[in-house]
C-alpha cells in the first residue's frame, strides 16, 4: 500500500526523537518530502537536519565543522561513564591532533598490503558459511551468515582467539546502539555494561600480546601497540580503538551485506543481472550502499559559520549541531538520476555512505571487499536464492539494518 506523502504540518514536526509511524520501515518519503520542503529542517533551536546531498558533502569538507563530541555525549551519555568515555576516545568523534595521531596508526596497520593478505582468508571464511548454509532447517542470512563475517575478519585482524569471540557481537550492538537519537535508560544500561566487559577482556588481550608479540605486518594489535615513528596511542586510546574497529566493522558490513541481499531480492532483475554478469560486483556494491546506506544519519557541530549553497543560500551559524541524513542525501535527484531505482551498473556514483573529507571510513576499503566477496560468492554459488517470509528490521533510526532475512537456498 502506497501512503500519502507527509503534510506541511507533519514535516514541521518531524522529530528524530519521536519519529512518526512506518519511518523505520520506510523512511525515503519522509527523507524526499523533507529534501524538496525542508531540506535545511531544523530539530531545535541548535539544531537542523540536512537531506540534501550537496549540502551533507559541504559539511562533511568543512573545517568549521567539529567531530569532537563531548559536548552533545556529556548530555545524552552521562559525562564520564564508560560509554561517553569510549564514543569521546574512538577515532570517529575527534578532532585534530587525536584524529590525525589515531587515524595515522590505524590506516598504517590497515594499509593495502593488510586488505590484500586478507583476502584469501576472506574467501574461505564465506565459503565455508556459503557449505554450512543449506544444513541450517531455517536459513538467515543475517545469523548464519552476515553478521559472521566481520567479526571473523576482525577477529581475526586483533589475533582474538576463535573461543573468545562469541561477545564480540553482543557488545558490539549494545554500544552502537547509545548513539540513537534518544537513547534510553536501559539501553544505556547494557552500554556501559558492554564498554566495561570489553575493556576487561581486551586488558588481558594486551598483557599477553606485549607477552607475546605477534608480526606487524600480520597482526594489526601488535601493530597499534608499537605504534609508529611519530608516536603511539596511550593504553586508554588503544583499547578504545579497538572496541572502535569492531564496531565499525561490525555494523557497516553486516548491514552492507544484509541491506544488499534485501535490495536484490526485491529487485529480482539486478539480482538476475548480476548472476548473469558477476563482473558488475564492484559497481553493485556501491550501489547497494546508496541505495541502503548502512550509516543513516552522522553528526557534526559548527565551530564556525558555514555557508551552504544551492536551492537557497543560507549561513549555519557557529555553535550549530547538524545532523547529516546520509539515507536522504544519498536519494538525491539533483546528484542521482532517477535515485529510488536500483541499478547496479550505476555510473557515476558519488554516494556518501561513508562519508568524505577528513574523517571518510578508515575501513571502508576492508568493508567493500568484504561486500563484494560475501555478495557475489553467495549468488555464484545460490543464484536462485529467494526469500522464505518477510524480514525483520532492526528498529534503529541512525543503523539501518535487519535483524534477520530467512531464505531458500
């Protein structure tokens, strides 16, 4: 059933915090709706939401516009808690100097050479999950399969013994999950329980790594423990970023795969257009991330006027916490012809699933090839792969994802 668009009276009250009926579900009416009436739609006083794709770009290259986020967490997280702590440390909510010094070491340990020495592994991973699959009474790609890549990958990245990894997905969910634009009292609860269970386990991580050093050129712990030849990160930084890499890898690339593998098989002619020419993989996957970015909305705060040009010019003033609608800008007519059709031979692409600028995916290279693999392996080897019920979707607003896709092989 089509729904009619949002009123002027409905748009005006569009709040994140309270998001109106069906948004998780469906959100591209609301977000195209906002990108033709509102597309600079202010949240609160300090406030707006951008959808429009040229102005999410111009954020993200700005200068003025901070990362830092210790001023919005001390409010939404408890200033000091374990959860505030690790989202305030973590590469991805700092400034220059710890941003340049953080994503300095860890772009060095996940340089090309580490993305390339992955990759066989990579493949027998999948296919070993792609040979479990059909003993499965139920299959889910999200269970069986999706979510078990990152976290081997990454496991496998910080040399986490195999018998340790089962919490790593549990924690993983609980601490992305205090980013939501509301979050609550007991998800802040399992928060800082998840950081601080973390934090345990990967003190003892350490202690037997300094022990026993593993090769820098293999093991990407041992690697940010020795840091490089401008300097390393202090344990506290280390251990954040750590948890950081899970996470990050974790949720982009289990909804990459789980989104993409939807997308497909609700598009059943690119699903058939790319068993038929598995040369396309490479602009498919972007083209999943555009059409079902992983990342929906990110966050950045003015620490200085910023013009916005395009539609109507207009100044954000200093002080201003803007919320960037990835989901919305990357379904913008001006950039993308014909945006809500999926077309996996899409060129160009420009999309900002992981964002530009300074702070673009340290991962996203890992993530893409993980995409590509765990997507054109599945179809190669289950090119009639259909759904089996309806899928379940993760009721997050900034992660867009499912909590289970049940198929027939």
């Amino acid at each position: 059933m089509t729904l009619p668009p949002p009123t002027d009276a409905a748009l005006a009250a569009f709040s994140l915090a309270d998001p109106p009926a069906g948004f998780v579900d469906d959100p591209y009416p609301w977000y195209a709706a906002l990108r033709s009436a509102r597309p600079r739609h202010r949240l609160a006083a300090d406030s707006v939401l951008l959808t429009r794709h040229d102005d999410v770009l111009a954020v993200y290259r700005a200068p003025q516009a901070s990362s830092d986020k210790t001023l919005e967490f001390a409010a939404r997280l408890g200033a000091g808690t374990p959860i505030y702590r690790h989202h305030t440390t973590s590469l991805v909510f700092s400034d220059p100097p710890l941003h340049t010094r953080v994503r300095r070491i860890l772009m060095g340990a996940l340089n090309q050479r580490a993305i390339t020495r992955m990759e066989p592994g990579l493949v027998r991973l999948v296919d070993d999950l792609l040979d479990a699959l059909p003993a499965h009474p139920a299959p889910d790609l999200i269970e069986h399969f999706a979510a078990q890549i990152p976290v081997e990958v990454i496991g496998n990245l910080l040399a986490v013994p195999h018998a340790e990894r089962a919490p790593l997905r549990e924690w993983s969910l609980a601490i992305l999950s205090a980013l939501e634009p509301a979050p609550a009292g007991p998800l802040l609860d399992r928060a800082n329980a998840a950081v601080m269970e973390f934090l345990g386990y990967l003190r003892g991580l350490l202690a037997e790594r300094r022990r026993c050093p593993g090769d820098p050129e293999v093991d990407v712990l041992t690697r940010l423990l020795q840091g490089d030849a401008q300097g390393s990160l202090s344990e506290e930084e280390l251990m954040h970023n750590c948890i950081f890499l899970l996470n990050a890898g974790h949720e982009t690339t289990t909804n990459l795969i789980g989104n993409g593998m939807d997308a497909l098989l609700s598009h059943r002619d690119q699903l058939e257009r790319l068993v038929a020419e598995p040369a396309l993989i490479t602009t498919a996957v972007e083209e999943l991330l555009r059409f079902e970015s992983p990342l929906q909305l990110n966050n950045r705060r003015l620490l200085a006027p910023l013009d916005l040009e395009g539609g109507t010019p207009e100044t954000l003033p200093a002080g201003l916490f803007v919320t960037l609608c990835i989901g919305a800008a990357n379904r913008d007519p001006a950039e993308f012809a014909d945006p809500e059709r999926l077309d996996i031979a899409r060129r160009p692409n420009n999309h900002l699933a992981f964002g530009q600028g300074a702070h673009a995916c340290s991962g996203m290279n890992v993530a893409r090839l993980e995409g590509r693999i765990a997507i054109g392996r599945l179809l190669a080897r289950y090119p009639r792969i259909a759904r089996r019920g309806a899928a379940q979707r993760d009721r997050r607003l900034r992660f867009r994802g499912l909590r289970s896709l049940p198929v027939t092989l």
